[in-house]
C-alpha cells in the first residue's frame, strides 16, 4: 500500500491513507506502541509522497490525526485519559 496506481484520482488517494492509519490505531489499542508510532510514520511519509493525489483536506485532518496519534503513543495511560476526557468535554 506503499504506491498509488498512476490513474488513481485524487479523491481516492485519501482512501489509500485509510488503512495506514487504522493500522495504527489497531496497534496502539493492544499497546504496541513503538509499531503504532512506526505505522503511523508510514502514514505521514505516504502523505508526504502523494500530497499532490489527495485532497488537500482530507490530507490535513489524516496529517492531524497522525500526529496526535504519535503523541498519545508517547504519553503514559493517565496523561492519554485525562487528554481524551477533555478533548471530548470540548467538542
């Protein structure tokens, strides 16, 4: 899932980022976090490669979720919990 066929339309290249991204959460929620952060990496690097074949916002907000992956994987469990908990009282 590393290449882009060359006649893949742009809205579909957010399709491609999808299962990057699942698989890191998927990771990260059986605490494998170091192979999380790893496919999450994956994921921005692809973002990366194929800016110009995804949609600009939809790249934005994978890019976002990405990254805030990352730093929950970093964070210990309480700091996560009290993240989410406001995140959402927020929303």
């Amino acid at each position: 899932m590393d290449e882009l066929p060359p006649a893949l339309p742009a809205e579909h290249g957010g399709a491609a980022i999808r299962p990057l991204a699942e698989r890191g959460y998927t990771l990260a929620e059986v605490a494998r976090h170091t192979e999380a952060v790893a496919e999450y990496t994956r994921a921005l690097a692809f973002l990366d490669q194929y800016a110009d074949r995804i949609t600009p916002n939809i790249a934005g907000f994978a890019r976002v979720g990405a990254e805030t992956a990352i730093g929950l994987a970093h964070a210990p469990a309480h700091e996560t919990t009290v993240l989410v908990t406001a995140i959402n009282e927020w929303l």
